[in-house]
C-alpha cells in the first residue's frame, strides 16, 4: 500500500485585515498552490478576516485553524505578541478585548501622523486611513503612507529613531495588555496560547518558564528569523516545560520583507497535537 504524502501547515499568516497586502481568500489560494494542508490566518488584533478565508479553504481542500496574534507589552515595555489558535471568533469577552486593542492603535496612528505633521513631515491621515482598508490601522500603514508622501524611501527607514521606531521622534505608546492577560483571555476564549517568534521577541530561557507557569501552552520554534541553533533551543525548552510546537512563516504578502510563505513548513504530528490541546480547551 502506499504511503500518503507528509503533509504540512504554516500556522502564521497574516491578511489585509490587519497589515498583511492580501485578502484573506488570496492567502489561502496561494497556501493551496504551495501545497499547504493547514493554515492559520494570525492577523494582529482581529479575527475579521477567518469567515472569508474559512469559505475559501473549505473551497481549496485546505484545513483552516481559526487564530490571531494578541500584541502585547511586558513589564519594561517590550513587545512580546501571542499567537491565539482555535479561540472562538464569537466569544464577546475577547471580541471586546480586540476592539480595546485595535481602537489604541487607531488613536495610535492618529497621534502619530500629527507628530509628523508638527515637524513638516506632509503625512495625510485620510491617505493612512485609505492603505490600511479598514479599522485595524498600525504603524506599517503609517510608514507606506510616508512612503508614499517621499518623508522616507522605503518602509524599512520609516522605523527609525527618526521617525516611528519604538521611542522615536515620533513614535507613540500603545494600549497595553499584558503577555499574562493575553493567555487569560485566550484561554477564556477556548484558545490555546503560543509565543510568537521568540527569538526576534528575545525571550530568555527563564522568561519562557515563566510564562509556561503562567499557563503559556507553546512556542513558535520554526520561525524564519530563527538560526538552526535557535531552533533547536526552543524545541528544548519546549520539551522541558511541555509546550506545544509550532511554526509559522509570518508572511505578509508583498509587505516588508515580501513573500515569506513556504519558508516554513511545519510537519503534521505538531499540527495533531495542537489541535488536540484545542479541543480539551474547548471541552
């Protein structure tokens, strides 16, 4: 008899419902062509885009976990983003949740715009407003706006001290949640909670057993960014605090450092068993 193929997900992928370039239904439709069993959609702060990608995976035969990544700060103010697997996109709590996020980047954005107005910088917030497509606007939106305007030449220089990089001329705090209260809410949600890319993140090792004791689920040890011998750690710590692994492109479309999907593909036995820690949540 023969063997079926190994199948694969890339369980973090981002949409124009938050910043990514394309519609949900594009980002499963090109998951499709990379032959991608699973996916995850992990737009920051919004789960508005999982009902149309939903209908284009059961179209494309693909299997679609409905997710997003929570931005979060810690105590000294560093950004530390938790992924949110099988959370019910119903659930009013973390619905309300969401809305208290997405509504700071807004005033967020808003606040930043007029900073660069105040040093002649001619940044429209109508132009902003027009590239984000919608109420989920965030700094990558200001910065293609500045493009746009010739303040920078790419988006990449708009993240300077200069300009909107954290604690920048003209950067901006957001509404904080922290990393503890965003595995609170995912897990009253019915979600399970990921670390997101800990490397770029710069968890240390007593950083992630802390947050396993407070109820963290798993870590996104397949990242991109992350070297082979980071890899390998986060699967050790993993192992030692019984986490769940998962791993994920953090894919963008034509955003930033362009298409990263198929740089990751994260075997199945990892997919089986954050599903199974989905459903005892759920349960």
């Amino acid at each position: 008899m023969k063997a079926s193929p190994p199948r694969f997900a890339d369980l973090q992928l981002h949409s124009n419902a938050s910043d990514g370039s394309d519609r949900p239904s594009e980002v499963v439709r090109r998951a499709a062509r990379k032959g991608f069993a699973a996916i995850a959609l992990t737009d920051h702060d919004t789960m508005e885009g999982v009902p149309e990608a939903a209908d284009a995976a059961a179209l494309a035969g693909i299997e679609l976990i409905p997710a997003c990544e929570l931005s979060t700060l810690d105590a000294t103010e560093r950004q530390i983003d938790i992924l949110a697997y099988g959370v019910d996109p119903g659930h009013e709590g973390f619905r309300a949740t969401l809305s208290t996020i997405r509504s700071g980047r807004l005033g967020r954005a808003f606040l930043m715009v007029q900073r660069l107005n105040e040093l002649g910088y001619p940044v429209s917030w109508e132009r902003v407003q027009a590239i984000a497509g919608g109420e989920n606007i965030g700094r990558p939106h200001v910065a293609r706006a500045m493009v746009e305007a010739g303040v920078v030449p790419t988006v990449k220089h708009a993240f300077t001290a200069e300009f909107i990089l954290d604690g920048g001329r003209c950067y901006v705090q957001r509404v904080k949640i922290s990393p503890e209260e965003a595995i609170d809410e995912i897990h009253g949600a019915g979600g399970v909670a990921v670390a997101a890319h800990p490397g770029r993140t710069g968890l240390s090792d007593t950083e992630i057993a802390t947050l396993a004791d407070q109820g963290l689920d798993g870590i996104e040890v397949f990242y991109p960014r992350h070297s082979s011998a980071e890899s390998e750690r986060f699967g050790r710590l993993a192992t030692q605090h019984g986490l769940l692994v998962t791993g994920g492109s953090d894919d963008h479309g034509s955003i930033n450092e362009g298409r990263l999907m198929g740089r990751v593909r994260l075997p199945w036995e990892h997919v089986e068993r954050l599903k199974s820690a989905i459903h005892r949540r759920a349960s």
